[in-house]
C-alpha cells in the first residue's frame, strides 16, 4: 500500500545552520505531496505543498521539490531559527480518494 | 476566520469507561476528518465525513468506536470502552472539500489508566 517514511528524529540543529529532512514514498499514481509542521502545543499546519512531478513548494523559508525519479519530497530551509522547533510531518494524498498518507513525524530541535 | 475547535483537550479515564469528544469545524467546510494519532507516529484516519454523511470508515474499530456529525456542522467521536491502546491525540480537521487543504484543531490527548 502507499507509504510515506521520514528520517528518524529528533534532529539537533545550532541556529543558522542549514536543514534537511529527508522523505520519501511509495504510491500508486501520482499523489500531491504535503509538509505539515506541528509546533508545541498546537494542531497541525500545513506548511508548504506540491501537486505534480518537479513542482516545488516553498513557504516561510522552507522549501521542497517533488522529486518522481527519486519518489522524494526532501524538506530544506538554508538557515534554521530556534523558532522552527517543532515536529514536521510528510504526507501524501491519493488522488484517488483524496486520503492523506503521513510519515511518523520528525521532531526539530534548535539550539541557539 | 475561527478554526477548527476541540473539546476537551485533555482526558483520563480508566479502561473500560466510555468517553467522548466534540468538534467544531470551520464554518462552511463540507468535509470533516478524526484522525488517532499515538505516540511517535503520524496521524491515523478514524473517519471521514463529506457533510453528515460518512465518506470513508474503513480504519474506525466499529466495535468500540463511533462517530456522527448532526447537520453536517458539529462531530462527536465515542469511545465505549475504552482500551489502554487507545492512549492518543484525537485530531479533528475541516476542509472547504474533499480535495482542498485541512484545517486541524488543537486535539484532544486521551490518556487510558
């Protein structure tokens, strides 16, 4: 069935320093691709989204690439603040029936 | 623009007992999602609703889990009875439609003893 898998967490990051969060997936079709962030004590949101192959999202400095070839969706943001600590999850939607597919989450520490 | 509301945020209960949880979606969102989210993992879909009809239950335990959104405007989700397994986040989302973005509540954390 279709997955998503994220690296493991947490990931420890001094301030300023350059981040990657890798994800990757495994689908049938061609599903739109989501990262959502999860900051402490509160819900879900979506943070940037790509619906087609080399589609790229960006919002807030973070950036991601719909990547076909690789089946990836690699999260990066060229200079981390303290304030992006939180959990960031990858997820897919099928177009088939529009469910969304999560990754377990990957949680960011920024340490000033 | 209110967002997605949840009550209560945070519940124990013994095994056994019943509980329930309440949402408020977005005004004007057709489609309405429960989602268990456990510890150290993404969210799982519970159920889904497009209006006040179900659209998607396939992964709700029927057994001991049921859900119903009146009106099409406010959900609650039961839990009769609960199991220790149960111990998660209940998050409660909206969408505009089936195909557009969700808005996820703050959730409740369900803590079984």
């Amino acid at each position: 069935g279709d997955s998503v898998t994220q690296m493991e967490g947490p990931v420890t990051l001094s301030e300023e320093a350059f981040l990657t969060i890798n994800c990757t997936y495994t689908a049938t079709g061609y599903p739109s691709l989501f990262w959502y962030v999860q900051y402490p004590g509160e819900g879900l949101q979506l943070l940037l989204k790509a619906t087609k192959a080399d589609d790229k999202g960006s919002n807030k400095g973070f950036e991601a690439t719909y990547r076909k070839e690789t089946t990836s969706f690699h999260l990066e943001k060229g200079s981390v603040q303290v304030s992006d600590s939180a959990v960031y999850f990858c997820a897919l939607r099928k177009r088939s029936n529009y469910q969304l597919i999560w990754g377990a989450g990957t949680k960011l520490i920024i340490k000033p | 623009e209110a967002g997605v509301a949840q009550s209560p945020r945070y519940k124990i209960i013994e095994k056994r007992q019943s509980v329930a949880f309440w949402c408020n979606p977005i005004s004007g969102h057709a489609t309405l999602y429960w989602y268990q989210q456990i510890l150290g993992q993404g969210p799982k879909l519970l159920i889904q609703f497009q209006n006040n009809g179900v659209v998607d239950d396939s992964q709700l335990p029927k057994d001991r889990f049921s859900a119903e959104r009146l009106k099409g405007v406010d959900s609650t989700l039961k839990i009769q009875p609960a199991k220790l397994e149960d111990s998660a986040v209940y998050l409660c989302a909206s969408s505009e439609n089936r195909d557009t973005e969700a808005f996820f509540g703050q959730g409740t954390r369900l803590t079984v003893v």
